[in-house]
C-alpha cells in the first residue's frame, strides 16, 4: 500500500490530509516536526511526503535536505504560505517535486498526490530486462525471446551507461517507457530522479512551460513563477514521449537545451545551466515529419544518433506465449483471479489475433478476460467480443456483421459483462476511419465533424491501435489518400 507522510506542526493540516484520503489505497502517516518526520521515513519509507515549510526547530529546507540526503528519489510536496513562496520555488530548484499553497485545495492536492505517486512508482519499480542483475520479483518486465527483443535488449545494455540522448521508436503500445524506465534504471544516474512527460497530451501552450518553466507575469495566469521539468530534474533522466507532436516553436528550444544544457523560463531573461539525460519516444515517422519540414531535421539527427526500434506484436508472434503466460499471473493476482492458465481454444484465437494496439492491448483483453472468467481456466467466451470478431487492424470495422445491431446481438447472446464498453469501442473504430478517409486524413476537420478537440482524436486513434498509412481503407471499398496532417 502507498504511504504518504505529511510533516506539519498544524494538527488540523494534518486531520484534513488524514480525511481527505481515508477510503482510498494511501496511508497516512504524520509528523508534527522534522525530527519526527526523519524518524517516520526511516520507520515507514513513503512514497510522497508532504512538507511544511515553516517548521519549529528545524526549518522546512533543512528538513528538505536531510529529507534527500536519505532518499534523493523521494518526491517531496512543499506546504507554504503565499509570503514563503519564494523558498518554495527555491526547494524545487535543488529538486522538490512541487509545492501547494494554503489553505488546501483538496482536489488538486489528491490529483498532485497522485502524479507524485506514479512518479515514485517509475522510479523504484524495477525493470528487468533478461540477463539483467535487477531482481525481477515484483519488478516490471520487458519479456520476449524473439531475435527482434533480443536486439532491443542489447540496445538498452548498450546505451544505458553512456550519457547520450536515446530515440526509442515503436507503434503505441509497444512499451516504449519500460524501455525508457529500463535505461535509466541501468545508468550510473539512477538514483536521481526520472520524469515523464507527454508531450501529445499537453496543448502547446502550456508544454513549453511544462518543460522550462515561467515567470510570474509571462502570461495571463502566470500569477507565480513555475519551475520547469528541465530545472525540476537536475542530475536526472528526463522522457519526453510523443516528441514528434512538439511543435516547430519548442523543437528549437529542445535543440538548445540539448546541444548546451542551458534555457531560459517563459518570460525570463535568466539563463539556467542544467544538467539532464533526454530519452525520447515516438510512433510519428520523423522522415517523413522532416521531408514536410514538420519537424525540424537538426533536432531528428540530434535525437537519432542512438536509436531503438521496438517491434509490433504482430512481427514476434512467437514471444505471444511468454507475454500470455506473464500478463495471466501478473493480472489473475492483482484481480485475486484463481486463473491458472488459458483454454487451448482460447489460446488459438489469442495467437491467430492480430493485435494493433500491441502489447497494451494484449494487457486490456487478458483483464477483461479475467473479470470475465468463472473457473481455473480462460475460455473462449470469456474473451471481448473485438477479439472473437476478428476486428481488422486496419480499421476496426465490425468484421462478420452488417451493423451495429448484429454486435450488440452477439454480445447479448454472450451474455457480456462489458457490453458498454465493447460496443462504444466498436462504434468508435466503426466511425472514426470512416470520418478520416471522408476528410482526406485531416485530424482538424475530422475533429470537427466528430465535435471532439484534435488532442482527443489523436488520443482515440492510439487508444483503438489504428494505423493509418497513405491510404485511408475501410470495408466497403473507399479509399482515400492521405494527404494531410495524419498521425503515424
């Protein structure tokens, strides 16, 4: 279970934290002076704490660092009055991992919570990767025996102990941050810190201060200065996922953050030395971003020097068994499951699957299925009816039925537990390569026509698995060429 330390000499800070996540999966532990906080993180090793600034005896910075000397992962939370905000800020230059204000907003404090927590959990979870002298229990692992992992496995061994920036490329779902994660795990700095960042999810307006930093007053809302990830991350690994959705703006400011260390804060004159690891991420085809001049071509050579290609599911269908084998004993005990292997039916439509969405898909079928599953063994009719269909890769269309209907029938009869979920997602790969090819591939007017934003098209589109190459196809013969803004 979690555990999340608050140090703070007001019991009624410390009662509200205590309530605000009673009923959840976190533990709280309190302390209402640094002495004891030391005391409780030696006893209790949280995962976040969560720090007064002003303290008595000992103050909350000197707390800070006795706090890293004996944890330098450790994200801490700083708690502050508006008038200590400067040492706040000051904290997270020396590598706090954020800091609130008082009084407490308890939402954004259980959202911040949160994101620290995941933060830790990439840090300290293991990644082991075969041959590796990680302990593998209770560790993530990158599993697979195939000649095309085998290569990635001599990659990460080969890259992790040189300081240089690495490219990870893959389709969405490969597993391109346990690679990341495993890199930096293996590298002579993975006892600092290890930050991820999507740079897709972020709307770029706010990723260039995300990533740098601001100034108080650099623009509407700026009311404090915000210290940035590359500032945040000092001495650390920092993952930049979906690099090619940055735009051309802020792919110069990576340029010389890369090639100097050095940046300056959204409405800063300062420049600031810092000294981080960048491994990046992509299923976009730079080539082809660069020729478009989408993506600029010194920031590519400067990414690609040290590139890791991971493989699609579908071209190491003979690692299938090991994955199965592994996800079914991992997911049957975080699901208290007693599913003790898979039916020999069951198996031969798992392996004949085609898997678009890869590995992350594989992940979300085994856990429906379990959820599914009465008995020892997994059947056949407890797998997704997208998977009994035989959904294309291509499109998604609702292969072997007329319509809508027919699913939901199928469903029905099968007397599905999910069958909201099934059926949005096939109405979901039904509509969107349609609306696409319709619009020539254009992600702004497709948007549009669906009434969603672009960012949330994109997401839909990794989320479903689609591949969407040069020609638009869908089942009843249209095709379109894809001449415009398109996702890889």
């Amino acid at each position: 279970m979690p555990t999340l330390l608050v140090v703070d000499d007001d019991r009624a800070i410390r009662h509200v934290v205590q309530q605000a996540f009673s009923g959840t999966d976190i533990q709280v532990a309190e302390a209402a002076t640094a002495e004891d906080g030391l005391d409780q993180l030696r006893r209790h090793l949280p995962d976040v704490v969560l720090l007064d600034i002003n303290l008595p005896e000992m103050s909350g910075m000197e707390a800070f660092r006795a706090f890293h000397s004996l944890d330098p992962k450790l994200p801490i939370i700083f708690v502050t009055a508006l008038d200590s905000s400067d040492i706040a800020i000051q904290a997270m230059t020396l590598g706090a991992y954020d800091f609130v204000m008082k009084p407490l907003d308890l939402a954004s404090l259980n959202k911040l919570i949160g994101q620290a927590m995941e933060v830790r959990r990439l840090m300290n979870v293991p990644v082991s990767v075969p041959g590796s002298k990680l302990p593998s229990d209770g560790a993530d692992r990158l599993v697979g025996r195939s000649p095309a992992m085998q290569e990635v496995y001599k990659a990460v061994g080969r890259v992790a102990p040189q300081n240089v920036t690495v490219l990870i490329r893959g389709e969405s779902g490969t597993g391109k941050e346990l690679v990341a994660r495993a890199i930096y795990q293996h590298s002579p700095r993975a006892d600092r810190p290890f930050l991820a960042v999507n740079c897709a999810a972020i709307p770029d307006a706010l990723l260039e201060s995300e990533l740098f930093g601001h100034e108080k007053g650099a623009f509407t809302g700026a009311d404090q200065r915000r210290i940035g990830k590359f500032e945040q991350c000092n001495g650390g690994t920092l993952f930049l996922d979906e690099i090619g959705d940055m735009s051309l703006l802020l792919q110069a400011k990576m340029l010389r953050v890369l090639q100097q260390q050095q940046f300056e804060r959204v409405g800063g004159n300062q420049t600031i030395s810092t000294d981080v690891r960048v491994i990046t991420a992509t299923n976009r085809d730079l080539e082809q971003m660069v020729a478009a001049r989408e993506f600029r071509a010194d920031l590519y050579y400067r990414l690609s020097g040290l590139t890791i290609q991971l493989p699609p599911l579908r071209e190491r269908t003979a690692d299938l068994p090991l994955l199965l084998d592994h996800f079914l004993r991992r997911f049957a005990l975080a699901l208290d499951k007693d599913v003790r292997g898979i039916s020999p039916e069951a198996l031969d439509i798992l392996l004949k699957y085609s898997w678009p969405g890869n590995i992350r898909e594989l992940q979300n079928v085994l856990r429906q299925a379990l959820l599914n599953t009465v008995g020892p063994v997994l059947l056949p009719e407890f797998l997704p009816a997208a998977v009994m269909s035989h959904e294309s890769s291509s499109g998604g269309m609702l292969e072997g039925s007329d319509d809508l209907t027919g699913q939901i029938n199928r469903l029905l009869e099968q007397n599905s537990t999910t069958l909201y979920d099934d059926s949005i997602s096939a109405l979901e790969r039904y509509v969107l390569p349609r609306v696409l090819a319709n619009t020539q591939g254009n992600i702004s007017k497709s948007a549009k026509q669906l009434g969603i934003t672009r960012g949330s098209l994109r997401n839909k589109i990794r989320a479903l698995g689609l591949t969407i190459d040069r020609q638009i196809k869908i089942d009843d013969g249209i095709t379109e060429t894809d001449d415009a803004e398109m996702p890889a």
